[in-house]
C-alpha cells in the first residue's frame, strides 16, 4: 500500500481535491456588497452568480444580492458587449442602485471581453457609476477576487485631488462583519476618525426589520471611497489581501500605506492596536483591560492548550492570524495550509514558526483538503481550526473542529461574532479550550467505562 506523506502527495500538481479555496467573483461579489447601494454583477452565465450568491448566502445567512450578464451560446461565441449594455439598463431601471461593480467569470475571461472598453462606451444615467475588475478564476482565489474588486473600486472613484480629510483608511480584509465591528469599536475606543473599506456590517448582518431592503443602511458610500485620495494614511489588515488594494491607492493618490497582519491574536491585535494610535502611550485603559482579561484566560486554560498538536486551514491571512494565536496558547501547529496560491503565505507562517520554536510542521500553499486528510492520518492531531469544509476529516479521523474563517455553512450566528482583537482572541481561546476539554471529558469517560467493564 502507498504510504501518503506530504512528499508523495505533493507530487499531484494537475489536480485539487476539495480545494481549500473559491473562485475570483466570490471575493469580488463580498467586496463589492461592503459598499453602499452597490449591485454586484457578474459577466458571465447564471450559473456562476447563482454559486457565488448560494456560497455567501449560505456562509452569512442573509440574502447576497447580485445580477448577471445572462450569456447564453450567442455571447460566448461574439462577446458579452450587448448582454452588459442591456444589463446596466435594467439594473439601473429596476433595481436602482447607485453604483454597478462589474466582476468577470471565467467564460467572459476566456472569450476576452474588454469590460473596460464596453463601459467607456456605455450610457450610464447621471449621478451613477460603473466600475468593474477582472476576476479570472482560473489564477488566485475568492481572496484574489476580493483584493481585485477592491483595487478596482479605487481605480475608479478614488480622487487624488480631493481635500484632506485627516483620516485613517481602514482595509479590514476578508472578515465577518462582526469582525468589521469589532474594529470600529476598538477604533473609536482610540478616538480615530476612520473610512472603513469595504465595511459589510450593517448589509451582511442586517437586522430583521419585517421590511425587505435590497440596500441596508450599512457599506462605504461612493463618497467615503472617493475620500479614500484624500486620507493621512491606510491600514491595511493582512498582508495577502489588503496590499494590492493599498498599493493602488498609493499609486493613484500617494497616500502612505501600512501592511499589518489581521488582528487576530495577542501579538496581532497590539500591532494594530499600536499603529491606529500611532505609538500612542495613552491607550484606553478599557482596551488594556480586555487585553489583560486575555492573558488571564490564556493562563487560566493553558493545561489544555499546551503542546496539543494542530490542523490549520482556510483563507491564508485568517490561517496566519490563527496559526499566530495558536502558538500564543501554546499549541503546536502541524499541519497549516490554504488553498489560495502564493508563496508569501509559507514565508510568513515560517517566520512565525520560528519565533516560537516549532520545528515539525507542514506549511502549504495552493494545497487541498484532500492532502491535509492524508497527513493527518500518517501524523494525527488534537484539533483541527478552520471552515467548514474540514469536518469530514474531523468527522472521519474523530478529532475536534473549532470552526473559523470562511465559508461556515454549518453554523448560525457566527458571522455577528469576531475572532480580531482582544474580544476576538477571548471568544476563539474559549472555542478552543471547550473543544479540547469536550474531547478530554470523553476520553475520561471512555476509560471509566473500560474499567467498569
Ligand atoms: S466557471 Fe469560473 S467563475 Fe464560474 S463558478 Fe466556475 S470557477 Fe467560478
């Protein structure tokens, strides 16, 4: 029988089985539902946007509205052009949005439909606006998608020539929206005057109202993006996400960008916490005692944690945040992966790797589930952290499964709740520490039982 080690099954290059990732427009369909009365469109065929939207859906719970170009056999063969032209129309008619963000599919990618040349030519009604970026599934992942569709954003409307506004432009990263919340109450706790893009808080966790609204209140206005030109600086949260957007800003308005890694974690949530000050000392005390409450719980559950060994998988600067506040607990971290490709990701968790010591672990780009599956069963672990997609391994190798990152199909609420920040760490060292002490209890009754018997 093949023995399946990470060296042999690294060796399937032409084939993904049970990718740790999505496609471009998913990406580009979230970013673009984080800006105000903004209709996310999809050129392409029905069936991709009714993935895209099922996908969101089924991760936040709440309707994720988008339209399509509707390409039948006609526009795969002479271009998208006239499908777009009629698409605008309507969806400026019907559903009167202020603003259209365009996002490619694979099919109009392959046909090369020029989205840039179709929109110069296009009517578009006054005090509306259309953007678009080009999202080819076939390169990157749904985060790829969701930097692009950004970078897009900024292209468009960023305005390098308007006042300065002093304020600090906050990139959150592919988070929930709770995670987006959890921001802006530490930000406003530091008294910063920020522009969140995107912000999908208060659009993808919208309360029930017994009124349908096809645009919440929440999401950046055009406004707010066009201001993006005239902010201090950019924070940017996760470095595999966020710097393609930041970079473009700073080409197009010179504004200052700093890369940080998603806060999530001790380490993670001081760098942010930090740069938003600006090096401040005055750092609320409120702030310093939810991080102190951190460090108590941390202590308090550290039988449990230390040296338990650990799975990581997901979106790379969720699994970066993760893997980082893993090894702040004390954990091992065996296995890390993600499925989105680029060798940043192994750079950064190697680093941190090597901070903490840890020697024995298999850090991966572009992998899938599928491998992670066989390595675990050469080399089990205690627990793994990730989405959803992991729990038929958790389920078949019986190992606990703290859920984080995206998609979460299986689960309610989650997306109102964050893993950044203080207030994040406690509620995922919680997740952690009840999932092992679950496992412990079982075991213990397992070996009463045996006695017994
Ligand atoms: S065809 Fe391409 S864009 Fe459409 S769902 Fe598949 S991977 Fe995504």
């Amino acid at each position: 029988m093949l023995e399946l080690t990470p060296k042999t099954v690294s060796e399937r290059s032409a084939l993904r089985i049970n990718p740790c990732k999505t496609c471009q427009p998913v990406g580009a369909l979230y970013a673009a539902l984080g800006v105000h009365k903004c209709m996310p469109h999809s050129h392409g065929s029905q069936g991709c946007v009714s993935y895209h939207r099922t996908l969101l859906t089924r991760h936040f719970k709440e309707p994720a509205i988008a339209s399509s170009s509707s390409f039948t056999e006609g526009a795969s063969v002479f271009g998208g052009g006239s499908n777009l032209r009629a698409a605008v129309k309507n969806i400026f008619d019907v559903y009167d949005p202020d603003i259209i963000a365009v996002h490619t599919t694979c099919l109009s990618e392959t046909i090369g439909d020029d989205l840039n040349a179709y929109i110069l030519e296009m009517t578009i009604p006054d005090g509306k606006v259309v953007v678009h970026t080009n999202t080819p599934s076939y390169a990157g992942s749904h985060v790829t998608g969701y930097a692009n569709m950004l970078a897009g954003f900024i292209r468009y409307l960023a305005d390098p020539g308007t006042e300065k506004n002093g304020k600090t432009a906050i990139f959150p990263g592919f988070v929930n929206p709770g995670d987006i919340r959890e921001c802006n109450r530490l930000l406003g706790m530091l008294n910063l005057s920020v522009i969140m893009f995107p912000d999908q808080s208060g659009v993808m966790d919208a309360p029930m109202t017994n009124v349908y609204a096809m645009y919440p209140e929440g999401g950046t206005t055009i406004d707010e993006i066009r201001a993006l030109g005239g902010c201090e600086r950019v924070l940017a949260l996760g470095h595999l996400t966020c710097e393609e957007p930041a970079e473009e800003l700073k080409k197009k308005c010179k504004i200052p960008y700093t890369l940080l890694p998603l806060p999530i974690g001790v380490a993670a949530t001081d760098a942010f916490v930090m740069a938003a000050a600006e090096a401040s000392e005055n750092i609320p005390k409120e702030i310093e005692e939810e991080r102190g409450r951190l460090l108590d719980l941390m202590l308090d559950a550290n039988p449990y944690f230390h040296d338990k060994k650990v799975a990581v998988y997901g979106d790379p600067d969720t699994v970066i945040g993760l893997t980082s506040f893993a090894l702040e607990l004390g954990m091992t971290p065996r296995y890390v992966i993600t499925g989105t490709p680029g060798e940043a990701f192994t750079r950064h968790v190697n680093a941190l790797l090597e901070k903490f010591g840890v020697a024995d672990c298999t850090v991966k780009a572009a992998a899938d589930l599928f491998e992670l599956h066989q390595w675990i069963k050469n080399g089990p672990v205690d627990l793994l952290i990730g989405t959803s997609y992991g729990k038929q391994i958790a389920k078949a190798e019986d190992i606990p499964l703290v859920r984080a990152g995206f998609p979460i199909l299986d689960r309610y609420g989650h997306s109102y709740m964050p893993i950044v920040g203080y207030q994040g760490a406690i509620r995922l060292a919680e997740m952690i520490a009840g999932a092992l002490m679950d496992r412990q209890d079982r075991d213990c009754a397992d070996e009463d039982m045996e006695v017994v018997m």
